[in-house]
C-alpha cells in the first residue's frame, strides 16, 4: 500500500497520520490576525517568545492599559488552549474571542500560547513550551506590553482541556523545590492562581468505598463515553511519539492521581479554579477535585464549577450562553480577587 494513504494513526474528527509521516488535522481551525476588538477594545498583537523553537504567543492589552486611563499594573494571565496536543491555534477565533472578553472582563493582560503541537514535536515540547513562555513572561526579555503593564506578582495559568494539562503541570512545576528544580522562577514573580476549564487527564476515578450510588454513577460517566475515552488514551501515546507504548495513563502529566505523581499540595499558586462540563473529561476532572482536597487544600481555596448539562467546550460555542457567562464570572473572580 502507497505509505502516504496507510493510515497509522486516527482519531475522527481531530487527527489523522500516514504511514509516510504525513499528517491531517482534520478538526477545522480558522485563524484570525490580532487587532484592536470592536466589541472590547482589547489590543491584540502576536509576539515570539523563544527564536530557536519557534514558540510565539499572542498578548491582550485591555483598555484600561492604555496611556490615557489607569496606570496600575495589571494581572497576567497565561493562557493555554484545548486540542489534544496536536491540534488548536492560540489564533483559532474561537480561542482568540474568548481571551479578548476575558482580558477586558478581568482587566488583565493576556498571553495565549502558540506551544507546539504533536505529532511533529512529540511530548514534552509542549510542557516545555509553556515553562518557556511563563519564564519569558516574568523576566526582562518579555515584550514592553509586558514589561511596562504587567504585574509578575499577580500571574494566573489557565487552560482549556489539554490547555488545562499543561496548566496543572506547569504550576506544579511553579511550585518545586530549589533542588529539584534548578530553573525557578524570579524572585517576586508568583502564580496566584490557577484555572483548568474541562481538563485534559486520564484514568477513571476510584469510587468511594461502599458508596453504590456513586459508584453507578461514574460508572454511568465512563460508560456513556467509552468510544471518545479510548480514543483520548491513544491520542496522548500519539502525542508521546516514539516509544510511546511506554505511555500510558499511569503518567503523572496525563494522570495527577498516579500512584507516585507529585502531591497536589505541591502546586504553585495560592487558588484554584476547577471546571468540569458533561464530557468524556468530567470523571477525572471530579477526581482531580477531590483529589486537591484530599491533600490539604482549603475548600475556600479551591472552586468547583460544574456546567452539566453542558458540554465540551461550549463556553467558546455559546459565550453568550448562562453557563459561558457564569463560567466567565467565575475566571473573572479568580483572576481579580472578588470571590
């Protein structure tokens, strides 16, 4: 069979790979230039980050940053968008409208993350990526939008869906140890909080002893999604790359809840926002929850926000939708302190 029609890799709608190496990113994203929003004001202009990987980031001023308003230091929010590891775009319209509302809601400058996408760069350049990009965000090489507005004391990640993924494994690295890792943030520079909107892990949930009821419930969960969470499992040894039979999801990057992964008290910031949806995520997502809890995080200081009966990603479908505009506020509160 000619190699460049030998499917080795698919997952409909998102991704399909040939025996060639070619590749087909079948879920469509449609790109839209940075501007000046008419709906928010919000300036947008893309910049790069690291020359040597191509790594760029597209960066939201708001208007209250501009020379004729408030000259206060603004938060920085360091956004990562959904797709899997291998598909999506920081200039995906859909992504692109929701960090502009987000920056003029929560008066915050923006920096949405072109990381790299698999199976091109295999894991873990994208978790590289997004260390680069926080790093290139507290420290002097950043852009003067950053430079002359930003606050590196006030920093919040937040993801969606594998977005979230690396959310969660770039603030745990936030929060290392000196001696384990050598490369740490600058002195004054802080993740306050953290955010993941329907994040990307696998591995079902363990049940509560003895507890039936939940038990058929997330059994119910896992069940509906069967299909769609097999797919994901492959999906994340795909973007693993070669050798990556050995990548399975007793990973602590994919699964947080692993035996041996890090302590989630270990996390970096001081909040955490955790939002679930009715998807094939939700499971892990409520695990992931209890698990916070479970390691001594404060209710206070760590949400929950559940959106059933609504789905993956609706929030950039619908934005104008009762859900997309609580899950909105409920950023906006983390991001600005108004809980």
């Amino acid at each position: 069979m000619d190699p460049d029609a030998e499917v080795t890799f698919e997952f409909v709608p998102v991704i399909r790979q040939y025996k060639s190496g070619r590749v087909e990113r079948l879920l469509p994203i449609n790109p839209v230039p940075p501007s000046v929003d008419a709906a928010t004001g919000v300036a947008s202009k893309d910049v790069t980050v690291d020359p040597a990987t191509g790594l760029w980031a597209r960066l939201y001023l708001p208007v209250s940053a501009r020379p004729d308003n408030d000259r206060r230091r603004l938060p920085i929010v360091l956004y990562f968008h959904g797709g899997g590891l291998v598909v999506g775009s920081a200039a995906d319209a859909p992504e692109h409208a929701f960090v502009n509302r987000l920056a003029a809601r929560a008066g915050a400058l923006a920096v949405s993350v072109e990381y790299r996408l698999a199976p091109e760069h295999p894991v873990p350049a994208c978790y590289d990526d997004a260390w680069a990009a926080l790093r290139w965000v507290v420290t002097s090489a950043a852009d003067p939008w950053v430079r002359d507005h930003g606050d590196v004391a006030r920093v919040f990640v937040l993801g969606f869906s594998a977005g979230a993924n690396l959310a969660h494994n770039l603030t745990l690295r936030a929060g290392s140890e000196p001696e384990t890792e050598p490369d740490l943030l600058p002195r004054g520079a802080r993740v306050q909080g953290m955010a993941l909107v329907h994040p990307f892990f696998l591995s079902p949930p363990a049940p509560a002893p003895g507890d039936k009821g939940s038990k058929a419930a997330e059994e119910g969960e896992v069940a509906k999604y069967a299909w769609v969470r097999g797919k994901l499992a492959e999906m994340w040894a795909f973007a693993c790359g070669e050798g990556r039979t050995a990548a399975g999801p007793d990973d602590p990057r994919v699964n947080p809840l692993a035996d041996g992964a890090p302590s989630l008290r270990r996390l970096g910031c001081a909040r955490v926002l955790v939002c679930l949806a009715d998807d094939a995520l939700v499971a892990e997502g409520k695990a992931y929850y209890d698990g916070l809890l479970a390691s001594g995080w404060a209710a206070a200081d760590a949400e929950l926000l559940d959106s059933a009966p609504a789905d993956h990603e609706f929030h950039l479908r619908e934005p104008d939708s009762a859900k997309a505009v609580l899950l909105m506020d409920r950023l906006v509160a983390l991001i600005t302190g108004n809980q």
